[in-house]
C-alpha cells in the first residue's frame, strides 16, 4: 500500500506543534475571526446509527441530487483566506461514485491550492474506498468510544429503524479495526477520536489502548453536549468530566499526541479544581487542547440544498445559500448575528476563544467570559 502515499504533501506535517483546525493561529494573524475552514456535508446516507451522532436527524435511507461540483470549487475559490476542509456526512465514502465524483476531486483541489483536508468516516466499508483518497488526503478522522464489538454494537445501532444483526455489527467491527491498522501501516494520518459521555467516561484508558494499538497518529477526544439527535442523552456533570480528563492523563501513553476540544474548563474560572486541570493540561507532554473552530472560522455547506451554516448540526438556522452567496459573505452575516458575540471572546493570556455556544448552553449560561481574565 506505500504506493498509495507516492505523492506527499509539499507543506509543513501536522503536529502538536501545528494543528491547521485551530482557529487561534489564524486569529492572531489577521487580528480576528477569518472564514479559514469549510465543511463539505457529501451525503446524508450512513450504515450505522450511533446514539451521540450530531446529524443523526438528517440521515436518510436516500437522497437527492448534490449541486454541481464545478459551483463548489469556484466557491472555495471565492474563500480568500481558506486553510482547511473537512468532508462529512453521514459516511462520505457510502457511495463509490461519490468517492470518485466528489470527494477525490475536492481533495485533489485542497492539495493543488496548499489547503489541508480531513474526512469523517467510520472506516466500516471495503478498504478500496479508503485506499483511493490516501493520495491526497490529509486526516482520516474516525469516531471510536468502544471497548469490545458489544459496544460498537449498542453505540453505533441503537438508533436503526430497524434492529441490526449482530453478526453484521461484528464485520463491521472486525473491518473497521482491520481498516485502521492497515491504513496507519501504510501512513495515513488516522486520528481517533472519543466522546466522553455517559458510556464512556470510565472506559477511555481502554478506549485509548485500543486506539494506540490500531497505529493511530492522534487521540481525538470531546465531552458530548446536548444536541440535535443526541439531545435526550444523559449530561455530566463537571466534576465527571474532570474526572474523566485526569484518569486518562494518567493511564495514557504519553508518546501517543492527545488533542482535546470543546473542554468545558478555562483558564480565567475561578474554581480550584479548574486551575488545576488547566495547568496538568498545559504541563502534558503531546498534549493539546484545541480551540472550537465552529462558530470561529468555520463555515458548513450542504451539497444538496447548497444552505450554509455555522456547523452542520447547528440549531442556527442557514445563513445563506452557495447556489447564490459568497461564502465569505456569508461569514461575515455571521459575525453580525447576535449569537456570534457570545463565542467572540479572545484571551491572550491563555490562548483560548472561550466556549462554543453547545458548551455555553449546557454549562454557562450565564456567564459572559468577555469580562473575564485568565488566572492561570
């Protein structure tokens, strides 16, 4: 499979030193929020029916016809300021004329224009769909909160209008690690990433385990917030959370780079417990902790309906659309919404952008962390 990685990316690699996602470098450079980061939703078909999903609503058993590719790509052009895209769906890769239609030709793009590019799949399908985009992709993202094929089978199916057969569950569970080790042995940049939630905050040092035996480049791993299909879902509480991050921290292994999002601790609270897990974050060795670029400088663009949001499973209502506007445009729109002022703050202090309207939601509701200052 070597030959598949025969053409390299002419720019710097992804590292914990440099993480293209990350809105803050971008902020710093412009002296605000720029429109950087695109999200392409390619389909809204998936095999699976996981119970966090945050698009679990918008899947469908079929779909529609997606605006024309060549609309697309001059779009991206229009994005003077574009660093990064990132293809979703459901599962991008359901279709194999979608891989060859839209998803090669849109990664073909990001590497010509110097843009770095991530898909969100969950590696179930034959390995051939993944084997075609390695030559020009940047991160394989994947979603893994399981212990054993009896998890994947109560996260990733709970939710199916009909019951799935285990001994289906178990080939896709079987393929899906298959698939992870091969293509990390063949050097893609495979990051995992894991919810800490309800079913997994006390399993993630197995759940990590698992994931640096796979050959993983990078351990993905965000709290769950209410939201959209996962709404009825059980929340914990801080305290669990923080729970959560520090057994992790002890039980990881350390050369395995860890990058945690959308953490519900900052850095200007005024809890002791906060302060301290900040500083255990900061002190972590290949550890980083992202800012949310939902909300910052990302925008999600449908390719059926063309409607543009400010996350693909926002409760924002579209935008605009791409069949008509700019999408810079529209980012600006964005930052004249009233809600764009509650994810607005900067700390320079402790590089942080402050929460993103699910954490602010479920935990802050009342706090406005543009007048707060970082004490630690």
């Amino acid at each position: 499979m070597s030959e598949l990685f025969a053409i390299q990316p002419p720019f710097l690699e992804i590292s914990p030193q440099y993480d293209p996602w990350d809105p803050l470098p971008a902020f710093r450079r412009y002296g605000q929020h720029r429109l950087t980061s695109v999200e392409l939703t390619v389909t809204n078909l998936c095999n699976m029916r996981c119970e966090h999903c945050a698009v679990g609503e918008s899947l469908t058993l079929s779909e529609g016809i997606r605006i024309p590719l060549a609309d697309v790509l001059r779009r991206l052009d229009e994005v003077e300021h574009l660093e990064t895209i990132s293809i979703t769906g459901g599962e991008p890769s359901f279709h194999e004329q979608t891989v060859r239609d839209y998803i090669v030709p849109l990664l073909k793009y990001a590497r010509e224009r110097g843009v770095r590019s991530q898909i969100n799949s969950n590696l179930t399908l034959d390995i051939s769909r993944y084997e075609a985009l390695a030559p020009y992709l940047d991160v394989m993202h994947i979603s893994f909160n399981y212990l054993n094929v009896d998890d994947f089978y109560e996260v990733g199916f709970v939710r199916s209008e009909r019951r799935t057969p285990r001994a289906s569950a178990v080939k896709l569970y079987e393929r899906m690690i298959d698939n992870t080790r091969e293509l990390s042995r063949a050097g893609m940049f495979v990051s995992a990433e894991s919810m800490i939630n309800y079913r997994t905050h006390d399993k993630l040092v197995g759940i990590h385990r698992l994931i640096d035996e796979m050959g993983c480049r990078r351990h993905e791993v965000h709290p769950m917030y209410p939201s959209a299909f996962a709404s009825n879902l059980p929340v914990l509480s801080l305290d669990q959370t923080r729970q959560a991050v520090h057994r992790l921290l002890d039980g990881r292994n350390p050369e395995l780079w860890m990058l945690f999002g959308t953490l519900p601790f900052y850095a200007c609270s005024f809890l002791e417990e906060d302060q301290q897990i900040i500083t255990r974050l900061r002190g972590e060795p290949n550890v980083t902790v992202r800012n949310d670029p939902d909300g910052r400088n990302r925008l999600n663009v449908n390719l059926f309906t063309g409607d543009v949001y400010v996350t693909d499973f926002s409760d924002v209502p579209p935008l605009g659309n791409a069949l008509t506007d700019r999408l810079d445009e529209v980012f600006a729109r964005w930052k004249e919404h009233p809600l764009y002022s509650s994810v607005g703050c900067y700390c320079p202090g402790a590089n942080c952008c402050g929460p993103n309207l699910l954490v602010a939601d479920t935990y802050y509701k009342d706090v406005d962390f543009s007048t707060r200052r970082a004490i630690v």
